[in-house]
C-alpha cells in the first residue's frame, strides 16, 4: 500500500519516516522542492529531532520519495495531510495552506481512497470544510462511501517526536463510522498506541482541550509566582512541595509560545464567540491573555533591577538570554521571549539578546542587538527566569 | 511526652488518634462536651472515616483523653490547633474561633512549648496574628527562644484522613529556623511522610496552592464540558483520551463545595487585593466566579428539560438528587448542590430533593421538599451530571 504523506515539517517529516519503517511506500509532497531533493539525498533538515536522521538514511530515496508534485503521489491510496494552520492577527484561523494541500489532494483522490487530517483544527474543519474541499474536487461523495475521511491530530514535540509515534497515546475518529474504522486498521499498522473515538470532532475537540490544559495551567503558574514574588515566597520551594499524586502546578514563564498551545484554546474561544455563548470560554480567554501580558511582567521585574545599578537607565546593557519559544528549539513562532526584547525596545531601553541557537549575523537579521551575556549589566535567562 | 490538639473536628480528631498511636499521650480539646464525653466513651463522631473507630476503641479514654478545658492541657509540651476558620459572605476570613484558641493556648504556655498551626490559613496568619495572640497571651516572646511556632497544613480527606496522615506528603514550616527543626522533629515521629520547608509562610502558601490548582482545574473541566456540549460532543469521551501522562483535565460539577478549595483561592486573591495588586489573582478570580456560576448553567440545562415534557412548567416534579458537597460526605457547608436548589426555587420550580445521607425529616428541617426518585417527572443526578 501507497500512503502519501502532504507536509514534510517538523510534524510530517518523522510520521513520514515513521510510516515508510512500517514498511509502507510513503509519497512525501511538499512546496519547498531545496527541501524535497534534501530528503531524497538523505539529509535531515530536522537535526534536533532525536531519531530522525537514522529513518531518513534508511528510507529517502527508496521508501520515502520526496516530490513537490501531488501528480507523483496519484497511485497512493491513502493520503495524510500534516500541513501548519496558522493564525492572523485577530487570533482567527487562516484556511488558506490547508484548503490548497486538500484541494490539491481532491484532483488525484480515486474510489475508496483514505485522507486522513493531522493538522490540528478548529471544531468541525474536517467534517465541514475537509469534506467539502475534496468533494468539489475530486466529484466524489463521502456519503455515498466513495472515499474515506478521518482525523488523527498529531501529537509531537518537536525533538521527541519519533518516540511519542511510538509510544503516545494518539487518536484517530472518521466522519463517519466506516471512515473511522478504515483509517483506525490503517494507522494501527504504524502507530501502536491507537484509540478509536466516536467522530472526528471528538478527535479534534481531543487536541484541542490538551493544549487548553497546557495554557491555562502555564498560566497558573505564572500568576502563583507573581503572588509568591509579592508575598516574599520562593516559587519553586512551593511547587516543589504542593506537588503530588494529585497536584501538578506547571512551570511559570514568559509566555506561551510556538504553533500549539498558544494557538488552540483560541480556536474554542473564537467559535463560542462566533455562536454568541461569550461566556463559555472565558477561563480559556482570560488564561490566554495573562500568558500574553506576562511579558509586561517581566519588563517590570527587569526595569526594577535595572534601577538598582549605578547609571542612567538607558545605558544599562540588558541581555535577554534565551529568546526562542522553547529552550532548544530553533524556532520564533509567537516566541513570548521575542515580545519581550521587542517591548524592552519600545520603551528605549538598550537590549541586546544571545542565544545558543543563533548567530550574531543571524540576530542581526532580525534587527536584534547581539552581545555577549558576559559584556552585559544585567542578564534575564528567559527560560530560567533569572535575573542576574 | 503530651500532646494537646485543640478541635476535635475531622480534620483534628483523625490526627489526635494517630499521635496517640503513636505512643504519645493526647489531649484533645474541642468546645463540644458532648463530643467529647462520645470520644471518651469510645464512640466514633466520624463513622465515614475509615480506620478511625479502631484507633478511637484502642486510645479513648487511655492515651486520648478529650475534654473541654484547656486546663487539662497544661502539662502539654506541644500544642496542635486544628479549628475551622470560616469565611464571610464576603469572603473575608473569620479569625474568631482560631484567635480564640490560641488565646486560650496562650494562657497555659510555658517556655521552650511548641505550638503548630495545622488549619490551612492566609498568607502570613502564623508569623503574624498567631504569634501576636500567643504573645500577648502568654508574656512569653518568640525571637527570644522562649516558644516555638511553626505551621503544618492538614492534607486530610474526608474518608482517607488516617491513610493521607500514614502516607500523604506533609510539610511543615518554622516561623523561625529553630521552630520549623522542633516541629519537624516531634512530627516526625507520627507522620512519616514529613518535608521540612523553609517558613510558616512557605507552608501556608503550599496549602494554599493545591487548592487554587483544583479549584482552577474543576473550572477549566466545566468549562470544557460546556464548549462540548455546545458542540454536540461527548466531554467525558473527550476527556478520556486528552488525559494521559501531561494532561489531568479533571471532572466537572455543579461548582466546587466544602470547607477547602472554594476558600483558599480568596485567601490569595484578598490580600493581593489589599496590596493594590489587583490584577495578580485575575485567574484565580475568574476560576472562583465562574465556578459558582456553574449553578446558573445546570438550572439553564434542567429548565430545558422540563420544557420537553407536557406539562406546565411549575407543575413538573424536579428531583436533585444528592444535596451534599459531596458525594458521600453528609455536610452542606459550601454545597453547590443546595445553592441549585434554592437557584430552582427562587424561580417558582416545583424543586424536590433526595440524598441517601438524609431523612425526609433532615431535608424537611432544611425547608427542602424531600421525594423519592421515582415520583419525579426529572431527576438530576448532581454528582453524575445525568438528566433523566
């Protein structure tokens, strides 16, 4: 069997290499054809990603075809999508990169084909705009069981990802009974630790809630430390100790970043809102925004520490050390630490960054000041939270 | 050596066993005489608490004596005070009973006695108004060495107390270095599982924490339910699969009752509050009110019920079933469950209640219609959350 893999990024990439290990012939399609003949040669754009490197040897260019071309992957009978969703300004999704992969998928979509959905979306996408993207395209009726459609939202982390294919629980729901079940004994050939849910709504409202767990307990934590920092208390003396078997306060931060967790409690907010039910989300919405206004948190916590040097508050070099989303991820999507420099900046003060991952040429790119943390007055380690 | 505990409640009498379990000889002090003449005769108050009918057969009247007068505590070398502490309509704190009983622990304080807080409390009760009363009481001074204060917040549950005590881990914290060793050492000998941390306040604030986490928690599950709701989902499918090793979305309710998590939140959010910094709890307030208004949303769901059926809407029978805050604990204070009942009446419902914990004559006491299940045209389930 042929599965065609849509979306070779950081998600796509290691279920691709995953499934071809499995003994599929995976068709990978993606835009970035630099990218494509990189796999194909067997070079692995993902180095931080444990595991990858070794799948990608063993398979590119045998198993695992990289193409920019849908036309190559016609003979697949199965096709999963794992391309980003990303979000405007006003926190709405934008359909945009996933209604082109599947309407694309719907030109070459034959009789009793399989798509599965990866990405993670908003409440009812696959059952609405999924199904009607590859109906008007492919002419074929999903009622009429002339293909399949299922949702199985991805659940990596970046840097572990071929381990949680392995071992994670995931979930997989078809839009209807017999979808899901097709996609169910498909997927149970590479992805061990399978359940079945009703529907797909219920398999994305699944992703959904996990990242709404995320965020509202980041936030948490991030409002306990700003009470234990006014009443006098160390923060992690407390959590250390309130935790147990049925308490896991979170770990405070900056913010929340990167494409996940900021991402999706925003997707129930906006469809309760677009339904006038305003208030029911509003714990996900306040959570939301406290993550973002941490940022003015730590602006403060450092102008305070600022005043305390001998010099004019705006020769003081601070250094914010650390500025992608999540430590050791090269990745600046919605990076809180990023905000953070940006809102130092437009209060004039003289902030510089360093981080491991990033060159001074590369900082400089961004319009960042580089700097040495070591030739700096006062260094913020954004992900230690630490001033110094 | 002789140990008083002061409140012989369910939180105190469970821990006043255990100590004298442990080889010590206790003397209980509770204002309650007839409790107290119970206790010494043998007879358990608390018949739900499991292990405890034992170890009051094995040391009522031997090595746990109780009694009503703190004269009989005289001899003590250290001193537990485990008494409620209520809150006002505005959830204020009430510290009356708890001054109360250090004022009268103060009075037969001798030098170098040791006296623990266990009732969880706001920031700073020990260091400052304990410590107040026990001074002023007793002429004796604390930075001199001359007694020792130190706090350890009871982690018991209704049910599992004597277990929790055995197994749980408990912290204690000095409001000196020299109070929190002591304490530690003589606590040491009947709760195994014992952390050392660095304050009373230290403490106070992990006690506080656990609560605001469950409090947020059970809001967070609320609100989930009622997004899924919305969107024709199964919340409890959902929750199923969510939850795994990262993610503990807990169960939703009709609030959340009793003397412990609904407290605690405004112990934090009053004295940010009264510090101007009134946007430091905004989660924790948002989490208490929302979860108070999970009533408006049941009734909302109840009326919706009795609407299908035909029949005026003032003559449908509605049953709650299980008044209690909860399940299996026969006590009212802080009951959700109660404040949808009266919600219902309030709008000219024809509201009955059932709770296996309580007669007809206790219900009829509390001015609640009591009915049995089956005479009802609804019945819902508060503890389930089932319609029927």
């Amino acid at each position: 069997m042929r599965i065609a893999v849509v979306g070779l990024g950081k998600a796509g990439l290691p279920l691709a290499t995953v499934i071809a290990d499995s003994g599929f012939e995976v068709i990978g399609v993606d835009i970035d054809d630099r990218k494509c003949e990189a796999i194909n040669r067997g070079e692995n754009p993902i180095p931080e990603e444990r595991g990858l490197d070794e799948l990608i040897k063993k398979h590119s260019g045998k198993g695992l075809i990289a193409t920019t071309d849908y036309e190559d992957a016609r003979e697949c009978e199965v096709f999963v999508v794992i391309v980003p969703l990303f979000t405007d300004e006003n926190n709405n999704p934008d359909f945009s990169i996933l209604e082109n992969a599947f309407r694309n998928v719907g030109k070459i979509l034959k009789k009793r084909d399989l798509v599965v959905l990866e990405t993670s979306v908003p409440p009812m996408t696959t059952e609405k705009r999924v199904k009607g993207w590859l109906e008007e395209e492919s002419g074929l009726e999903l009622e009429s069981g002339e293909f399949y459609l299922a949702h199985s939202p991805e659940r990596i982390m970046t840097g572990y990802s071929i381990s949680r294919l392995k071992e994670f629980p995931k979930v997989v729901g078809g839009v209807n009974g017999e979808s899901g079940m097709k996609a169910f004994e498909i997927y149970k050939n590479f992805i061990p630790n399978l359940h079945l849910v009703s529907s797909a709504r219920v398999a994305e409202f699944i992703k959904l809630i996990e990242g709404c767990y995320r965020d509202v307990n980041i936030c948490m934590a991030n409002e306990l430390l700003k009470i234990a920092d006014e009443l006098g208390i160390d923060f992690y003396e407390a959590r250390e100790y309130a935790n147990h078997e049925y308490c896991q306060i979170h770990l405070p931060s900056t913010g929340v970043g990167g494409h996940c967790i900021p991402v999706y409690p925003w997707f129930l907010i906006k469809e309760m809102e677009n339904r006038e039910k305003f208030g029911y989300a509003r714990l996900l919405r306040t959570a939301r925004e406290l993550n973002d206004e941490m940022i003015e948190y730590w602006a403060e916590r450092i102008i305070v520490e600022c005043l305390k040097l001998d010099k004019p508050l705006s020769e003081v070099k601070i250094c914010i050390r650390g500025i992608t989303f999540r430590e050791g991820v090269k990745e600046l999507y919605h990076s809180r630490n990023l905000a953070l420099v940006r809102l130092l900046m437009s209060k004039g003060l003289n902030v510089f960054v360093y981080d491991d991952l990033f060159s001074k040429k590369e900082m400089e790119k961004l319009e960042l000041k580089w700097i040495e943390p070591k030739d700096a007055d006062i260094i913020f380690d954004a992900f230690a939270l630490k001033l110094e």
